[in-house]
C-alpha cells in the first residue's frame, strides 16, 4: 500500500512497573493473544511486537520487560532490553494501575521518562474495571502530577473502556508514512517462540512465588506429523534452575505437569488452528539467569 498524506504508522512503547496490566492492555488494543499474561511479575521477558490496523493508520505497539532494580544478569538483560525499546519509539505509554497507590517505583519510571525529552509520553491508568470512581479520580490526579504527560488516559483492557480513545491518542503522535506490516498481521513473534510462551504461561499458574523467574521454556522441534496434515507435534523443554523445583512442577504423581500440558495444548491449539500433541520435558540449567553461556542459549541474548 503506498504512502498517503493522511495515514500515520510508528511505535509506540508499553512502560511501567512490572505487574501493571501492559500485556493484557496490548492484547486488548490488537484484539488477540500475542503476549503472555499472569498476575506474577516480570512475566514478560522479550521486547513484543502487536499490530493495531486502523483504516488511517498503522500502530504497532511494543511491550516491554518493565523497569526495576535488576537483581540477576537476566534481570539487567531485561532491564537493558526496555531503556532500548524507550529510546526507539514515537510515543510511550507509561502505565500506572487504577488499584494501587503510586509508588517509588512508579516515580522512578516517571523521572527516567522525563529525561527523554524528544519522545511524547502519554499515561496510561490501567485496570479502572477493578477500581472505584473515586479511587481513579485519585489516581488521575496522582498521575498527572507525576509529569508533563501528552495526555492522561484511564482505561481497562478488560471491559474496553476507552481502548478506542487510547488507539486515538497514540495515533495522533504517530508521525505520516506508510504502513510497516503486511495488512492483517498481528504481531512478528515467530511461531516457535509464541507457543515456548504459551507453554510458560500455562506453567506459571498455580506455582509458588520463586518459581517464576527460574522457568524457561525452548521449542526443541515441531512440525506436522507425517500423513497427518490436522496434527503438530511439539517438542519442547522447560528449564528449571534448581533441581529441588523439579518436584514443584511435577505435582504429585505428575498431576501438576499434566495440567501444564493440557492447558499449554490447548493455546497452541487455538493459535496453530491444528490438533497439537505436546511432549513437555523437564530439565535442570543450575543458576542459569546469571550465567551468560546459558542465558544465550535460552534466547536471552547480550
């Protein structure tokens, strides 16, 4: 499609503390799954990509790690991976819930924003369906004080309220060019890597509090089975840091892992369009978030 006059197409990035609603709130703006949810934090570990086609324009919203105080060399990865994605974009959504008082945290982000001074930030309050009136009346004023935003938006990724003026907002700091993906896409994920975090997502429900940090999931090998065009195999290994995890995940008598496999299948399901057989092996990589040879052969790249 050639460049018009009137068609915007850019960027824009997903900031804020971990655990703040930012990939339920770019699955919600694309209208499908293309990054992984779950209430523990620092759930998203790679710089995502979701496309929002709009008649006029063309937004491709990027979702990061989140900020913090990194405590591991993944942690510093993830935390280099986020200030990079900062600094590339048109417009930045800064994220802060509607549920929870603003922090230290959310006025460290606000002070690292501030400091870009070339790129317009817009705030974003998210979660507004599990919070009063009053309480986003509160947090709107507590925002806006937090900086020179572009604009202040309240919405909820799962009732749609104001999804529709958020697209608008970032659309309109978006500069004018053509469109960057093909018509109908939604994200440029590559297929392998989706289903590795369908399958961590579907692990990280129901573990305890330390497990999450220490899982990660490779896609050893998948392909459609031989005469069989309705059925893909997939192989695929969930990393552990320590072998006294093993147990966790397990469950007794393998009830835990079991139930890993059936949901995980079934999300594959769903984005492959095919019957899925899953083969859901475990294997232990020791402290494998500090060590860079390990980190680089599970995608966590310098």
């Amino acid at each position: 499609m050639p460049a018009q006059a009137s068609f915007r197409s850019g960027f824009a990035c997903f900031a804020g503390r971990p655990n703040v609603g930012k990939s339920t709130l770019m699955n919600a703006l694309v209208g499908a799954k293309v990054a992984i949810t779950s209430s523990r934090p620092q759930t998203t570990r790679r710089v995502i990509r979701g496309i929002v086609h709009r008649p006029g324009a063309q937004l491709v919203i990027v979702d990061t790690p989140g900020l913090h105080r990194p405590r591991t060399l993944l942690g510093e990865r993830l935390d280099s991976l986020t200030r990079s994605a900062l600094a590339e974009v048109d417009v930045i959504g800064f994220c802060v819930p509607a549920t929870q008082p603003v922090g230290p945290g959310d006025k460290y982000l606000a002070r690292e924003l501030a400091a870009l001074k070339k790129i317009p930030v817009v705030a974003i309050v998210t979660m507004t369906d599990e919070a009063s009136r009053e309480q986003v009346a509160r947090q709107l004023t507590a925002v806006a004080g937090l900086g020179d935003w572009a604009d202040v938006v309240p919405v909820s990724a799962v009732s749609g309220f104001q999804l529709d003026v958020l697209t608008d907002v970032l659309v309109s700091r978006l500069p004018e060019g053509a469109p960057l993906y093909l018509d109908g896409e939604l994200t440029d994920e590559p297929e392998r890597i989706m289903i590795a975090e369908l399958i961590r997502e579907a692990a990280l429900e129901g573990v305890r509090d330390e497990l999450p940090h220490s899982i990660a999931v490779v896609v050893e090998e998948m392909g459609p089975r031989p005469g069989r065009d309705d059925l893909t195999d997939v192989h695929a290994l969930l990393y552990l840091d320590r072998p006294s995890q093993k147990a966790i995940v397990i469950g007794a008598k393998g009830a835990r892992l079991k139930e890993v496999g059936t949901a995980a299948r079934r999300r594959i399901e769903a984005l492959l369009g095919t019957k899925v057989y899953l083969d859901l092996h475990i294997k232990i990589a020791k402290d494998w978030q500090r060590d860079p040879k390990q980190l680089r052969r599970l995608g966590f790249y310098d």
